[in-house]
C-alpha cells in the first residue's frame, strides 16, 4: 500500500471491444482515443448480464460470440448446459471462422483460468456463472470473481458472464455479485405491463392526446412479438448506466430492433406490416396511431 499525490499518477486508457451491435455499443460507453470515439464492452474487465429462465441469454451471448468472431476475433465459451456436440449445433452453421471459437465444458476455476491465459482471446463468455465449482458457496464467489478479474485484466479480453435469477427476481449466488463485477446488465422480456419504454420513434410522439392509443398499439406490439427482449446496461465503472437495447428471436437468432440512439428500420417496418391487433377495438384505436407512425417514419 502507497501514498501517491494525483499528479504523480499516469492516467489508463480503457480500451473497448464491440459487440457487434453498434447501438448496443452506445450503451457501454465511449472511449475517445486519437480523436476517435470507440464504444462497446471495457476490455479487462467482467461485464455480468442476468435475466430470467428462457428470455435469451444464451442465445444472446451466442449472437454476441459470432459477431466479434466474425470481426476476426478469438472466442472462449464456457458453458455447463449440453455437450459441445449440441453446443455446435446451437451456433448454426454461418460461423465466421471455427478455428477462432473455442468451447470447454470445464467447471473448475483453475481450468477456466487456464485457458484464457493460454489462448488469449477477444471474448470469455462463461454460461452460466452457476457452472463454476463452489460458484453457490457465499465464501468462495469473491475469490472466484477476484482472480477472474486479474486474468482478464492480464490478458486484456471481455468476460461476459451469464447468471440466473431465482423465482422471485434476485440474482443466484452471492448478493455481493454486483459490486464485485464492472458492468451489471439484466436481460428482461418485454411485456404489457412492464412499458416498452417506446420504440423510440413512438415515444417521440407520445403525448396527453395519444396516450391512450399509445398504450394500446404497444399491448398489440407485444402481443404480436412474443420474443421481444431488452438487454438494460445498469451499473456501469466504464460508462454511463441505464442504457438499453431491444432485440427480438428470430429462427435464426436475435435480431437488433431499438434503442435510445437509433432503430432498425426494415425491422420496425416489418413488425408495423405484419403485426394483427387482437379486438376489433384494438383495429379501431390503432389504425390512425400506426398511420402517424409510418408518417413520421418516411420523412
């Protein structure tokens, strides 16, 4: 331990790797280096993402996997849930470059560490955290996270780790999870009674005179679009917190749909062309609602 006056300490420079979702990107924050903004994930760093059984995590982390390997980056995955035979046919068949993806059903910490000292990649992802030996004993989650957050910082790559939720919302393991991590996330199913929190389009305009219309299409919305997620950025040492992206399933994976900074217009279209309001009176309340979104739209 030292004492150090401020002026005699050199300032670090956190480096970023995207995700391959440049609007998601945003929301981890920005890095200004030579002049240029670089955004995405803090590199050396853990970044946590939490959410419920079924809403999309893996299928997430794997979207996520393929994209920074396609951008010519090495990918670790752990994960505890099928054998790497099944796992394979979970990424489908338009991987960039297998010899770049690693997978290992490996449980033991020291292993774990291991590996990523050994192969050096871009991106850990270990699905799920609960998978790690004595994961679930308070005692040893710190001097687990601890030397996973020296590993990576060593190695300079992103841990991304997938946790789960008990049934009445609170994250498995130790409750000191967030405070040990350096970006918490939850990924969470858009539903009615949570608000959308706009696509952002239909939030500009929502106002005293359309509210009611506005809360009605977004019930038809969901309804419609059952798959429909969103990723939320909540505390965050590298960036600003409370930002967000909403993606939707596809059969071939996830596909990014809104956020604060900016949408995927052909997705938008698509889910405004295709979308069936389920009353008659949701028919009725709607259609004037969608034809001042499709007109704000085509300016």
């Amino acid at each position: 331990m030292t004492l150090t006056r401020l002026d005699q300490i050199k300032s670090s420079t956190v480096y970023r790797i995207s995700t391959g979702f440049s609007y998601l990107d945003r929301a981890f924050g920005v890095t200004n280096i030579k002049g240029i903004d670089v955004f995405g994930m803090p590199r050396g760093r853990i970044v946590f993402a939490s959410g419920e059984p079924g809403v999309g995590k893996t299928r997430f982390g794997i979207s996520v996997v393929k994209r920074i390997n396609a951008l010519g980056g090495k990918v670790l995955v752990f994960q505890g849930e099928v054998r790497p035979t099944e796992f394979k046919q979970w990424t489908g068949t338009d991987v960039a470059d297998e010899t770049n993806f690693f997978v290992s059903d490996d449980t033991k910490i020291a292993k774990i560490i291991e590996y990523i000292k050994q192969e050096k990649p871009t991106l850990v992802v270990i699905d799920s955290a609960n998978m790690i030996e004595d994961y679930n004993k308070s005692s040893e989650v710190r001097k687990i996270l601890d030397i996973l957050k020296i590993t990576v910082a060593e190695v300079g790559c992103v841990c991304f780790m997938i946790g789960h939720l008990t049934k009445d919302g609170k994250m498995k393991g130790n409750s000191d999870v967030p405070h040990l991590v350096d970006v918490e996330c939850s990924v969470v199913k858009l539903s009615k009674i949570a608000n959308m929190a706009g696509l952002s389009f239909v939030e500009a305009m929502r106002n005293s005179s359309t509210k009611t219309v506005f809360n009605k299409a977004v019930r038809c919305l969901i309804d419609s679009n059952p798959g429909m997620f969103r990723f939320n950025v909540g505390k965050n040492r590298y960036g600003p917190s409370g930002g967000w992206s909403a993606f939707r399933h596809t059969s071939s994976g996830i596909e990014f749909v809104d956020s604060p900074f900016g949408y995927n217009l052909p997705v938008v279209n698509n889910i405004l062309d295709n979308m069936t309001p389920k009353t008659e009176t949701d028919v009725v309340q709607t259609v004037g609602f969608w034809d001042k979104v499709n007109s704000w739209l085509s300016k």
